[in-house]
C-alpha cells in the first residue's frame, strides 16, 4: 500500500488495524469508529466508497461498503454532504444512472504503476484489468454514482456536481 502511496503521491497512508481478507469479519463498532475517526481527521465533505456489491463481491469491499455508508448516512460525519459509490453492475441494474465519468486513460501509466505496487493483490488486478503494460480500453471510464447526499438515500437529482459541493 505504501508503494501504491507514493506512486500517487499521497502525503499519508492510514490503516486501521483491521487484517486484510477478513474485515466482514471485523469487529463491527471498532471497524465503524475506525472510520469515523479516519473520515472526521479530514474533514472531508465529499467520499467515494465501493457499492454495496463491492463492485466484485469481494468480501473485504462489501464491508467497506456497509461501513463507510453507516459512517457517513448514520450522522457521525458532518462534514460530509455527498456519498458516492463507484458503479458496478448491480448498482447499474437496480436503475441507478451514472452521475459521473472519469477518463482513465491520460494517467493510465501512473494508475498501472500504483496497481502494480499491490504485489498481493496482482491477480485479481490483472483479472479485471488484463496485463497492466496494455491500457484497457474496456476499462478506460470509471464511472460514479452518488448514492447519499446530506441525509438523501439516492436522491433524485441525479445531475449533482461534484465541484458544486468541493466549493
């Protein structure tokens, strides 16, 4: 993680002390407070989260997922105004619509270099991805939908600008 940190240039890396493969299995309160403290430290007004479905129904991103989602709809964050998960099939197939693309492909090297520094995490990287020196067209978007705004499950404006709320 901390190659990946720098590759991105991150100023900092958290972990919250939970083992990596097991946090369904994860003390829920502690896991959640975690969170809260993670979230709140920052100040952050706007979080991006995996979908509920983890967007590969990876056991450890379904409980970020629900985590994160409880921090932050549960009132123990403040500071945040927008949730948004990353858009997965299901998400898609329950009738939510995008509300954002990112295009990939000017930063592709930088993104495969980070992907690259998970040593554990390569084959379920190259399954998704393919090989990381190739740019994945099918890949090239990633798409966002904000699934929770200042105490709104899905809200019906689905035309919420991201920069709207950074300002």
């Amino acid at each position: 993680m901390g190659r990946a940190a720098n590759v991105l240039k991150l100023d900092a890396v958290e972990f919250l002390g939970f083992p990596d493969g097991k946090l369904a299995e994860s003390d829920e309160q502690a896991f959640l407070q975690g969170v809260v403290a993670f979230i709140n430290r920052r100040r952050q007004s706007v979080v991006f989260t995996f979908p509920p479905d983890g967007g590969n129904f990876h056991p450890d991103h379904m409980a970020i997922s629900r985590i994160t989602t409880k921090a932050v709809s549960g009132g123990q964050c403040p500071s945040v105004k927008q949730l948004y998960y990353t858009m997965s099939e299901p998400v898609k197939n329950a009738g939510h619509k995008i509300t954002f693309s990112v295009d990939t492909k000017p930063m592709w090297d930088v993104k495969a270099e980070a992907l690259h520094a998970h040593d554990s995490q390569i084959l379920g990287i190259e399954r998704y991805f393919g090989k990381l020196h190739d740019f994945p067209e099918t890949r090239r978007y990633e798409s966002f939908v904000i699934a929770w705004e200042q105490g709104v499950f899905w809200p019906e404006n689905r035309r919420t600008s991201l920069a709207r709320s950074l300002i």
